[in-house]
C-alpha cells in the first residue's frame, strides 16, 4: 500500500455562514467536528474539519466560513460534486431527514448501475448519497439523531468539471495511479486499486460549459492521500517530472501538503497519513476546542476575539 496515492485525503470548501455551516454538517448530516482552527493563511477566518470518528483520510470535508461572503459558480475547473457512501437501504432515512431539515434534493440519478440521491447544502455545495456496488465497510460517527447504521461513511467520489479530460486524465493516470474504469457518455470513471474507498474519481466533460468561480457552495480544492512525507516528495518529483509547477512542503499541523494546479484548472494537493488529528488534543475532545497553530498562539485573545461566535 506505500508508495502509491491512496484515493481522497480531504475535499475543501467554502461555506457563508459559520454556524449555518457547522449545524448542517453535524446536526443534520451527523458528521463530526474533528478540529476548529483557523485558516493558517488568514487567522481572522475559522477552518472547520469534519468527518467520522478519528477524521480518517477520506471523510474529511473542510470548511473555510467566510461569514457574509456571497455565493460563487460551480463550473469547468472544479471539482462540482462530492458523494458519500451509506449503507444499502438507508435512502428511505436520508430522504425523511432531508425533508424534515428543508434541504434542498433533487430526483435519483442512475449512473453506472447506482442510485445516487442528490442534495445541497444551505450554500448550494452539490453532493450526493450513494450505495455503491461494492459495500462499504467504514463505519461513521453516531449521532443521536443519526445511527450508525444510517451514518454516512465517507467520501466515494468527487466529480471534476472539465473543457476537455485529456490532460486531466493524464494526470490521473501517469502520475496518479488511476486507470479508467468505464465511461457513460460524457462522465469517466477512474479508480485507483491501491484502495478500496475513497478510490473514484470521475471527470464531466462539458466543452460549453463556463468557468466557475470560486466563493460559497463551492469546492476550493480536493487532497489526495499518501502513508508518508517521503511518498509526498515522490510524488513532488514525478509531478514535476511531468513539467507541472508544484509547492514546497507545507506543514499544516494535521498532515503534510503540497499544492500543483493540473492542466484542467482543478487545484489538487497531495496530503500526509501523519500526523493526524490527535496531535493536539485527544481523540474524545477532537473539534471542541479552538487550536491554533503554534504561530497564532501567542494572538489567541485577539483571534478569539474576532472570529466569529460558534455554539456547539
Ligand atoms: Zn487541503
């Protein structure tokens, strides 16, 4: 398993309002708030982490709330829509739930024989459920008003939206480790063997299609997963290798990062296993505290002070 790209590390987002945001993603969808920082480029805004228990590679959505910040346009290069996988039969559930919480769903969509069901989150950010083929055996975090049983696991896939795949394919492909699984029309499904979840991605081609812009409801960029900081500065290498410009390491307390932009538009990031989430508080108090990276710390009164209020 080391020395490959193990499908999603995390997905990131931008949300409009911080407790909107954080009522959504932990009351209605019953996902935990795995850690509360900030942004490390720009204190003033909080940085939200959620997931299941332990904040495992590949169930981690994060959130930059900019609180009053208006909404942006999903579009070609970005990544337009995150699923999540649930337990066969949870559809039923799910919909009940998203009823009850008014949110926004759309009719079932059948692709590559799966049932996806479609819903927004209060900034727009498109996702769907899904129960994949191959069942999923991750277990997510329980709520009292979501059980494990009905919990979702974890990301299945995200989908990027392209002028053109090629390039990105190739990204996928020669540097990646992914091959092409099938093909419906103008979706292509690539997979990685080095996981099994998390391990989809698939590419929209869409010619006409205008380009996005960045702002709330839409996905600022997608990590995928490495073991190690030396399987990170392989995979530094290779990218450039292929004549792609790529960041230095950044350290972000939790994991790891280095950023390239590839050919279609989409800012990917490659992301360390090590250290996660339980480097600065313990596992039963993870995301109920404000950490800080150690730069801020000493600001902590003034950064508390301007963030703002979130009840939990
Ligand atoms: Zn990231």
């Amino acid at each position: 398993m080391s020395g490959q790209i193990l499908g999603l590390h995390h997905i990131t987002a931008i949300a409009g309002s911080v407790q909107i945001n954080y009522d959504f993603y932990t009351r209605v969808l019953g996902l935990r708030m795995v850690k509360k920082t900030v942004n490390f480029d720009d204190p003033a805004t909080y940085h939200f982490y959620y997931g299941n228990k332990e904040g495992t590679p590949g169930t981690i959505l994060t959130f930059f709330p900019w609180e009053g910040v208006g909404p942006g346009k999903p579009g070609v290069g970005m990544a337009t829509e995150i699923s999540y996988t649930v337990n066969p039969d949870n559809y039923e559930f799910w919909e009940n739930r998203f009823r009850e919480f008014n949110v926004k769903t759309g009719e079932k969509i059948e692709r590559f024989g799966e049932l996806y069901l479609p819903f927004s989150d209060p900034d727009g950010l498109f996702f769907t459920l899904v129960i994949p083929a191959k069942p999923d055996e991750r277990k997510g975090w329980e709520t009292p008003e979501v059980k494990s049983d009905n919990a979702i696991k974890g990301f299945y896939n995200t989908t990027l939206t392209l002028s053109k795949i090629d390039e990105t394919a190739k990204v996928l492909t020669d540097i990646l480790g992914y091959h092409l699984q099938s093909q419906e029309g103008n979706r292509y499904r690539f997979v990685t063997d080095a996981i099994s979840t998390a391990c989809t991605i698939d590419l929209l081609e869409d010619p006409e299609g205008k380009r996005g812009r960045n702002s709330a409801g839409t996905n600022h960029h997608i990590a995928f997963r490495v073991a190690d900081e030396n399987t990170q500065m392989a995979y530094q290498e290779k990218v450039m290798a292929k004549g792609l410009q790529i960041t230095p390491k950044i350290n972000r307390d939790y994991f790891y990062s280095v950023y390239f932009r590839e050919p279609g538009g989409v800012l990917f990031e490659i992301a360390t296993d090590n250290p996660g989430f339980t480097i600065d508080e313990p596992l039963a108090e993870l995301g109920t505290n404000l950490k800080l990276p150690k730069q801020y710390e000493p600001s902590r009164k003034e950064i508390e002070g301007i963030l703002p209020k979130l009840k939990q």
